[in-house]
C-alpha cells in the first residue's frame, strides 16, 4: 500500500441527514449504498490519495465520489468495484486539477537525490526520504504511465480492472507499467548508483 499506510482510517462513516441540499435521501441510500460505502471506502481513499496527494483533500473525494454513487444508484452495476475505481479516479483527477497541481514539474535527480546520513538511528529519516524521493519520481512520470502504475502497483488492481476505470485496454496497461518500471528503474539508477530490474 506504499507510505500513506498511517493516513487511511478505519471504516468511513458516510451519513446523511434530512437536511442534505443534494438529491438524496437517508431512506434512499439505506442498506444497498451503505454496504458499498462500508466494502469500498478505503479504495477509494488510497486511489484518492495516490492522486491528490493530501489526506484531507482525499477525504473530500471519498464523500463526493459515494455522493455521486447515492444519487445514481447501483442497480444494474455488475461491477461495482471497477465502477467506483472509476468514479474514484475521475474524481480524484478532477480534484488534483482543480488544485492546480496538475502541471508537474520535470523531475531532476541531481535537486532531489537523498542525503545519506551514517547514523543508525537516522535509518528511518533515510527511508522516509527515499519514499519522498520515489514519490516525486512517480509524479513525474508521463500521465499515462504514471496512472497505470498507480492503479496496478499501488492500489494493487489486475490490468483488467485498472483498464476498465481507466478507459484503456489490458495491452496497453501492461506496456504503460513496463515503460513506468523501466523509467524509475533508470532513474533510480542515475541517483543512487544501484541497478535496479533485471
């Protein structure tokens, strides 16, 4: 689940009352939604987060994303996870965009090689930078690849499953992870002088 482990809460609770603005009402959600809000909500916060970035930003995408599942409902859904992975990711893409956030910065080692200290003690901050560093690598990454990666690798999802909320084919997921591995693979490379792969 990589380095946000620490950030994912329990079960989130999703409760509406009488009063709620949008379309939606607590008779309406009842058992059917709240089974999938209890079932899905910690994917949808580690997609949100793998996008976004920010825990409280990622909590904001969980309650829209099961807001848009309330008022559509899941009668007729055969899949209901790859249905809100894709509900997930497109919110959590649209969020990360309307942060601005959505223009990346090219990734340059030599800024962002970690400092390597001796200390035994100091292990863990060694580590921590070196999760930072492969995070920054990752958002660097071509969109594309950097998404299949995401879903694949991180959110652990089959390429069946990560092409469906994507929108792509099986083919095309495998060859963007493979371009993605290799791409951090050289770049890794290039700051801790380590071969990675095969």
């Amino acid at each position: 689940m990589g380095g946000f482990e620490r950030y994912i809460p329990g079960p989130m609770v999703f409760e509406l009352t009488r009063t709620e603005p949008r379309c939606v009402t607590i008779d309406a959600v009842a058992p059917e939604i709240e089974s999938l809000v209890r079932e899905h909500s910690r994917l949808v916060f580690r997609i949100a987060y793998s996008v976004v970035r920010n825990h409280a930003d990622a909590e904001d995408v969980v309650q829209e994303v099961f807001l848009r599942v309330a008022k559509h409902g899941a009668t007729g859904i055969e899949d209901a996870k790859a249905w809100i992975s894709r509900i997930a990711w497109r919110a959590s893409v649209d969020r990360f965009r309307s942060l601005g956030r959505a223009n990346q910065e090219e990734f340059d080692e030599r800024l962002h090689s970690p400092q390597t200290r001796q200390l035994g003690t100091e292990q863990q901050v060694i580590s921590r930078e070196k999760l930072e560093l492969l995070d920054r690598m990752i958002a660097a990454l071509p969109e594309k690849e950097r998404d299949a990666l995401l879903l694949t690798s991180i959110e652990e999802m089959s390429s069946a499953e990560a092409a469906k909320v994507l929108g792509a084919t099986e083919t095309s997921i495998r060859a963007q992870v493979f371009r993605a591995r290799q791409r951090l693979a050289e770049k890794l490379q290039k700051v801790t002088g380590t071969k990675y792969g095969r």
